[in-house]
C-alpha cells in the first residue's frame, strides 16, 4: 500500500510540474486531493489495516498528500508570474514614440514676415510707427484726399463702428492713416514704417482676407522724387527676398498720392504679381498733416504683408494661414 501512494504521489507530482495553465492545475489538484482522490482512499483504507501498520501508513499519507500540495504550490506560482509576464507584455504601452518634451512653438508666418519686414526696413533707416485699428472716420479717408462722396470710398468696403456720429469711427480700412498720425506727431525728415492689421468688409478667398495686414512706408524729406521710391522698393525687395528681380511702376490713382503706382514684380513664370500700391505725396495729404508742400516732398507705400509671406513661402490660398492648424503652421 505504501508503494502504491509513493507512485500514486509521483504521477502527482510529475502531472503537477507539468501542468500548462492555472486552470489544469486546479483539476489535478481536486483529482490528487478531493474527496475522491487517492489520499482520501488510503485514508479510507487505513481502517482496515492491522493496528501496528496504521503509524507507518498514517505517515506515508501524509508524506504524499505533503509533496502533492508543495508540487502544485510551486506550480501554480510559476505559472501565475508567467501568466502576468504575459498580460503585461500583451497590456503594454509603447510611449518611446511619444514626445518626453513637447515641442516649442514658433511665431506665426504672419508674425514671421512681420518682424523681418521691420529689420530690413530699420536696417535701412527707417523707423517703426504705429496707429489704431480703430480711427477715424477724418484720418482714415478725408485727411487723406479721400472726402465724403468721394468715389474711392466705395472703393474701400468699409466696416464703421457704432461710435459718436453715424459714419464718424470705423475699422482702418489701410494703413494710410499712420501717415497722417506720423506727420501731424513729429517734423520732417520722417522715414517710417508702419505695419499693422486692416479691416475690409470682403469675402475670403484664396486672395482675400476681410482681416489683412499692411506695411506702410513714408518718407518726407527734401528734394524726394519718384526715382527715390523706385530705388527705395527696389532696395526692399532684394533685401527681403535675398536676390533682385526684375520690377515695374504701373500707373494707377490713389487720391493721396500723384503720381499713384502699383509697384509689380516679375515671377518666376514671367506673370507680374502686384506688390504694393505707391505714389508722390498728394500735397493736401502733407497739408493734412502740418507740411508745407513748397518746403517738403516725400513717398508712400503699402505692402500686403499677407501676400509677400504667400510668395514667399509659395502658400497656395491665404486661408489657410488663418485657420491654424498646427499642421500647416509647423512648415514655417
Ligand atoms: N493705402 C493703399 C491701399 O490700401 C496703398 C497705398 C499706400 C497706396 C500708400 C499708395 C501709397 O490700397
């Protein structure tokens, strides 16, 4: 009998070391040690033995029942430290691929081209001015040549402010306005630049933006001719584009200056890209302004700035400019 258990308890042990999942060890377990199993039976059978073999086989029982439960004690840690290995190899979260820093942000294009029109305008003299997003209706248009009834005031689709006098306060529609201001606050010589945001009631398309942006430049001195602002821009535009290109004055009308021109320049497929709208001084606009058209002379301009960074950046539609996905912001 006690060679029995001894064999009965290795087959146990063996299928216990061998057991694959928790769930085989559990049903080896009550087979070994249930009610049924073999040790339950020995113990069973010990009754009918004679008194003075009961002790031995009393201990061989629980000899075997003892091995029994260590094997599958043993097993059913291995296999339970495998099995989590395993969850947590199957639960795991790559975060290698995951930035441990964020990453640092950077101007706008917008705010980009802004800054370096500034430098390359201060690196040539000029200096910084500024002015209000919302003017007056006076600085805005009649100071500048531009009265009521004036037919350049449709030309301008502007949005008015509910403020004092219908019609008297309204979102800068350019950044003309900044020369009356400049003029009227400080004494010739003036060479300044003003950039700055603009305001039109306009629908957006892939060239137009009802919210844009302006650089202004004017320059009082005396003696300035239309051969200084076409060397002026000229300057500019290698400067800020790093190399010259080829650039005309086409005739046009502003009611601030005369003579008005478009200053346009050649693209790489041989199309002409309007780059700024320029002129003389109108002599009302100095007069506006506090200047003696007999004594002083002087050049304005304006630039988009919108457009200038869409050519230089070659963006197809300034709308996406505004839309600021990150996706097309991180490209600049
Ligand atoms: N203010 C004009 C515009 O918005 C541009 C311009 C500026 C033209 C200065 C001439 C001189 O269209």
């Amino acid at each position: 009998m006690i060679q029995t258990l001894t064999s009965e308890a290795a087959e146990a042990v063996a299928a216990a070391e061998a057991a694959q999942t928790v769930d085989e060890l559990d049903q080896l377990e009550r087979k070994a040690l249930g009610k049924r199993g073999f040790v339950a039976a020995a113990k069973k059978a010990i009754g009918a033995l004679p008194p003075e073999e009961r002790k031995g086989v009393g201990r061989a029982i629980n000899g075997a029942k003892a091995s029994v439960e260590d094997a599958i004690a043993l097993r059913r840690t291995t296999l339970a430290s495998a099995q989590r290995a395993l969850q947590l190899e199957a639960e795991r979260m790559d975060l290698t691929e995951v930035p441990i820093r964020p990453e640092v942000g950077h101007g706008h294009i917008i705010t980009q081209t802004w800054e370096e029109l500034e430098d390359v305008f201060v690196g040539m003299g000029f200096r910084i001015a500024e002015g209000p997003h919302i003017e007056t209706d006076w600085h805005n248009f009649d100071a500048l040549n531009i009265p009521p009834g004036h037919p350049a005031r449709d030309g301008f689709d502007t949005i008015y402010v509910n403020h004092g006098q219908p019609g008297s306060t309204l979102l800068r529609t350019h950044t003309s306005p900044v020369q009356i201001r400049t003029m009227l606050d400080q004494e010739p010589p003036i060479y300044i630049v003003a950039p700055g945001r603009v305001f039109r009631r306009d629908t957006a398309d892939s060239t137009h933006m009802p919210v844009f942006h302006q650089l202004e430049g004017l320059v009082i001195d005396r003696n300035i001719t239309l051969a200084d602002l076409a060397g002026t821009i000229d300057a500019f535009v290698t400067a800020y584009f790093g190399k010259s290109f080829p650039s005309r004055l086409r005739p046009n009308y502003f009611p601030f200056t005369e003579p008005s021109a478009e200053y346009d320049l050649r693209q790489a497929d041989g199309s002409w890209m309007e780059m700024a709208g320029c002129g003389m001084v109108h002599p009302n606009v100095l007069r506006a302004g506090g200047i003696d058209p007999d004594e002083w002379s002087g050049f304005a301009f304006g630039f988009g700035i919108d457009r200038l960074a869409k050519m230089k950046y070659g963006v197809e539609d300034l709308r996406d400019m505004f839309a600021n996905d990150v996706r097309f912001l991180s490209q600049f």
